[in-house]
C-alpha cells in the first residue's frame, strides 16, 4: 500500500478517542464524533478547519447520515429520537420519536427514504417528503407521535 503525506494537520484538541469519522460529500464536510458520542464535530474536508459542531446534553449520539436533497444531517440518538439539523445553521428542523431503541441510519437517495433499524431486528421506512413536510411538522409541535413504516422483508421500497 502507498500512503501519500497531507501536510494538513488537525490542531484541535479532544476530550475522548475518536469514535467514528465520515465525510459528507454534498457540503464536502467531514464529521467526527468522540468516544463519549456526545458531539459531532464538523471540518472543512479540503483544510481540515473546524466548522462548527452538534451537541448533545441528555443522550448520545448512535449514527449520523446526510440528507442531500434537504441540505439536512440525520442524526440517530439514544434517546429514542431521530434529529434533522440544518447543514446551514445547524438549526434543528425536525426532532422525530421512534417507537424503541435504534442502533444504525441509512439513507437510500434513490427512494428519499431515511432507513432505521435496531437490535430487534424491526427496519422502519421514513419518506423524507413526509418528514419535511409541513404536515408532518405541525404533527412534531403538537407533540403527536408519529412513526416510520415498519419494512418487511417482502415490503417493496
């Protein structure tokens, strides 16, 4: 294997080992969550400046995944909730209750379906259309639950 010196280096400093790192290539961003997954940090991939950073207080973090076509970071926490921020602000837009525990995101562009799953071995579907939707938005500040469709393995995306 050849390895290629960057002389880019990070001079940040951190509080944990490093957990998990990927790169977001729609607002070319690489994302970083320490050990205690409590924060995703964001870089600029071409100069490895530190952006900005997501935090959280009362959970950890499971997953993370970008949603190119709403400019959004999926963010799976432990807390039973889905969290959609803005990669403009890192505004939270939409905070969703998942019926139980999940482990791992996956975002099938193709489909604009936003894949979840845990240790039950249930996939929940969620159609990013409706979740943006000012419908279903209005449903998060009444604070009604909605949830995902539960995918079988017969269940056509």
């Amino acid at each position: 294997m050849n390895f290629k010196h960057v002389p880019i280096e990070d001079h940040s400093s951190y509080s944990n080992l490093i957990f998990s790192i990927q790169y977001f290539a729609p607002v070319d961003q690489l994302g970083l969550i320490e050990e205690n997954k409590k924060s995703l940090r964001l870089y600029d991939a071409l100069n490895l400046h530190y952006v900005n950073e997501i935090t959280f207080q009362k959970c950890t973090i499971n997953c993370v995944c970008f949603i190119p076509q709403y400019f959004a970071f999926a963010i799976l926490g432990s807390d039973k909730h889905l969290y959609f921020y803005s990669s403009d602000d890192l505004k939270l837009v939409r905070k969703v209750q998942l019926p139980e525990n999940q482990n791992e995101i996956v975002y099938y562009s193709s489909k604009k379906m936003l894949l979840s799953f845990g240790i039950t071995g249930l996939i929940y579907g969620w159609d990013m259309e409706q979740v943006f939707s000012e419908e279903f938005g209005n449903l998060m500040k009444d604070n009604k639950q909605t949830y995902g469709h539960i995918l079988s393995p017969n269940t056509p995306l």
